[in-house]
C-alpha cells in the first residue's frame, strides 16, 4: 500500500529546514576555503603572538610592547590551542569558525524557540538572518549576511553574536523563572566575556538584553540581581590584562572615518529588511513591550544618533535593528492567525528571500571554481585575498617589513611585523608618525639616502615593492603576484 503524499503544511515545515540545512553545508565548505579578506590577517597575527607569548604578546602588528583590544578571551584560547597543539595559525582558526558557526545557528535557533514553539521557526529565522539584506552585498564584521558570514566566519564577532543570542536566551529564562545568585552572576561574567571578545558585537548584546528586561517587567528583587550581574561583569572588564578595556570610549577620529559608509545606500544594502519592519509593527500592534520591537527601536535610535553626532562607530549597532526586524518576519510567517494571512506572509518573504539569496549568490564562488560557475552566478563571485605565504621560505617571525596598507593587513600573519598597522591602532601611541613613515618612503620624490634612514629608524629587514622601488641597499629575492617583489635590505 502506498504511502500518502506530504501535506502541504508538512512540506512547508520541511523547506525551510532543508534550505539552512544547504546553508549550512556551504558555510562547513566555506571554513575548509577559509577565504582571505578583511580583517583576517589582524585575527591570525593575534594567534600568532599568543601562540608566542601568551602573557606578553605585544602589538600585534608592529614590533612594540603596546596592548591591543584583539587580545580578548576567545583568542587567548586559541593561541593557547596553536601553542600547546602546534596546530598551523590558520588551522586554529578554521577551528575557531566552527565552533562560532555552531554558537550562532544554535544560538538562533534556541532564542527564536523563546519566542515561537512553530517547527519551521528556527530554520526560517536562520534564513531571514542570512539573507533578507538587499539586493546589493554588505560585507561587514558583525553583520549576518551570506557572503559577509563566510567571509568572517573566522571571526571573534560571529562567536560573539553566536554567544548573545545565547545570552539572550538565558536572560529570558532567568526572569521567568526563579533563578539563583549564582547563574545571574554568570550572566554578568557572560555578558562582559561578549564585550571583551567583540566590542561592537557587545554593545549588540547589550540591546538585545535590555530589550529582554524591558518586555519582561522584572519585580524589584530580579532588578536587584540584574545589578549584581552588571556589577559582575563591570568587574571583569575593568580586571582583563590584556587591554584597558574602558580606554576604547576615547578612540579617535580614524575610528569614525572608517565607520562611514555604513551610513551610505541603506536601501540597496538593507531594503529587504523593511518587510520585518512591517512585521513589526503588527507586533507592536499586539504588545507594545514586544520583545523584539523593543530591541529594534534601541538599534535604531542608536544607529541615527550615530549619523546626527558624527559618531559614525555608533553605525556597528545597526545588527541590533536588523537582526530583530528579520526575526520577526519569520515568525509573522508562521504564526498569523488567519491561513489566508500566512499563505500571504509566505509568499512575500519567499520572494524576498529568493532576491536575497540571488544577491548573494556569489558566495558559491568560495567553494566552487569560478570557471564551473553559470556566468551570472560567476560575475557575481569577487576574488579572495591572495596572502604572502610566498614570502614565508625568506621572511622570518618576528622580522620587521617595510609595506603598504593592503599588504600589511595580510603579513603579520605569518609572523613579521610591518613598520605601519594596516588597522587602526588606539594603543600605538607613535602609529601617526609609522604611517607617515610609510607614505614618505613609497613617495616617488623620495630620495634613496631618506628611505635608507627610514629603515635602519624601524629595524626593516625586507621591503615589499615592485621593480620600481629599487635600491642599490635592496637585493632581489622573489618575485611575487601582480608584479610584487621582496628585497632584503643590505647591511
């Protein structure tokens, strides 16, 4: 006898998880790849002076005994794990990834469990997470689309926000239930353990868990116990050895340069978004203290007073509006009253999902050879970072580098320093001068007894330039991609 068909609401639960479940399997591939842009390079030279040091690392980037708000619990334990396992820097890191790929989709997945006992909840929320952006890509720390998530997934911010959606779950909890002294002094330590990790992603946290409090109307006694908690984890932030923790309120200017941008072409980056906004605001209908729409309006209103006081760093929260507004338009999907409704939610987020994922659909390029790529899928794929492992058989740990920006976010990963930060650097009190050090001695007008001095200033022993760049102090010892050569300085 044959088996009956699936309903159609049984195969409207199963989609949902079939399609996190290819999510899923691509960013596990993803990891393997381990694709190299961004900040990748700051993260694997962390590693690399813990692996060393782990009790006085020094800058990580530069030879100088400075600290660094990179040095955070989570990659302490990392270079505790290359140091004790011998395990290569980038091996510790694709490592790392999955334990943070595992923290997010269970995080998410538990948290929207708090919110909706519907079965295909967690897995469309996953969905929502990773692609109702926009039609243009947004790569960004911190931020969960597709294409940025595998770029980052190596990240301390993806186990950071994997962290507070736990987090946020066990402060749902304990307000709802009567819980000890001991577990809301180990929210305290957790939630000061996500701010240490990934500032920005702390301050996310955060909103998520004042939101969480605002909706739950907490008795005086558990505000008595949330002040205990804050206490406690006031106390590990001000304890951490690593870095002065309270010192990155001063950043300066450099800071909100770089955060600019993410105040340009919201629409295009985030105009899928809109629909949980609408989600929204039937919630607010319904319970003004709605969880997530409290959360949203903190986001938001942090994120606009970023653009009205020029603190364009505030910009970093813009995840505590977004996550919410995509939450909430997976659960308006399943848990509308009427069927028509659903039926309704179901298609306008399907296809908004279906935009999302074509916009991102170049994320296939990482674990796929652009040329077995259908064309449109293809031009959408931008080519990873190359790195400087070939520089690696000459340049030693330790050795000081004379590069460029772009080069000297990727070095220091193998080891060297570079003379400049290719980051911002708050704690390196001389980076101004590195900077123009740099600048000074790639300037065509500069003659070569200057660049001479330049390098005996900083300790340089090789320089990354190109045929151009050469000195009768420089010798020839490789020639790398797009036209890059390495010199070892003559004494």
């Amino acid at each position: 006898m044959r088996a009956a068909p699936p309903s159609a609401a049984s195969a409207g639960r199963a989609l949902p998880w079939a399609a996190a479940a290819l999510v899923l399997v691509l960013m596990l591939l993803v990891i393997v790849r381990l694709p190299w842009a961004g900040d990748l390079g700051m993260h694997a030279a962390t590693v690399q002076r813990l692996r060393h040091s782990l009790l006085d690392p020094g800058n990580p980037l530069v030879d100088a005994d400075t600290p660094s708000p990179y040095y955070s619990p989570w990659m302490l334990l990392l270079g505790l794990l290359a140091r004790v396992t011998g395990l290569s820097v980038f091996v510790v890191l694709r490592i790392g990834a999955l334990i943070g790929l595992a923290l997010l989709l269970t995080g998410v997945w538990r948290y929207v469990r708090t919110l909706s006992a519907h079965r295909a909840a967690p897995a469309l929320a996953i969905l929502c997470v990773v692609f109702l952006w926009g039609p243009d890509v947004f790569n960004w720390s911190g931020f969960l689309g597709l294409n940025s998530l595998a770029l980052t997934v190596s990240y301390p911010s993806v186990l950071a926000l994997g962290l507070s959606f736990h987090f946020w779950v066990w402060l749902t909890k304990a307000l709802r239930t009567d819980t000890g002294w001991p577990a809301w002094l180990g929210l305290g330590l957790l939630w000061a353990l996500i701010l240490l990790c990934h500032q920005f992603s702390g301050v996310v946290a955060s909103l998520g868990a004042l939101a969480v409090v605002v909706a739950a109307r907490p008795a005086r006694a558990i505000l008595l116990r949330l002040a205990a908690a804050l206490a406690a984890g006031i106390l590990l932030l001000a304890l951490w050895p690593y870095y002065d923790f309270f010192a990155l309120f001063a950043a300066g200017a450099d800071l909100e340069a770089i955060h600019r941008p993410l105040y340009s072409d919201l629409l295009p980056r985030f105009g899928l978004v809109l629909l949980g906004v609408v989600a929204l605001a039937l919630r607010w209908r319904r319970d003004h203290r709605d969880v997530l729409v409290v959360f949203f309006v903190l986001g938001a209103l942090l994120f606009a007073a970023g653009a009205l006081t020029g603190h364009y760093s505030w910009g970093r929260a813009l995840p505590a509006a977004l996550i919410p507004a995509q939450l909430a338009a997976a659960l308006e999907t399943v848990s509308a009253s009427r069927r028509g409704v659903r039926v309704a939610w179901a298609c306008l987020l399907g296809i908004a999902l279906a935009v999302g994922a074509w916009a991102q659909a170049g994320t296939l390029g990482y674990v796929i050879d652009r040329d077995d790529l259908p064309a449109p899928i293809a031009a959408k794929y931008r080519t990873p970072w190359v790195g400087y492992h070939w520089i690696t058989p000459w340049v030693g740990y330790g050795d000081v580098v004379m590069a460029r920006t772009t080069p000297s976010r990727q070095i220091p990963a193998y080891g060297p320093y570079t003379v400049a930060p290719g980051y911002p650097d708050f704690f390196l009190p001389d980076e101004t001068g590195r900077d123009e050090a740099v600048t000074r001695y790639y300037a065509p007008t500069t003659d070569s007894e200057t660049r001479r001095a330049i390098a005996r200033r900083y300790g340089v022993r090789w320089v990354i330039g190109s045929k151009s760049t050469a000195e009768p102090w420089l010798r020839e010892v490789k020639r790398g991609p797009g036209g890059q050569v390495l010199y070892r300085v003559q004494p």
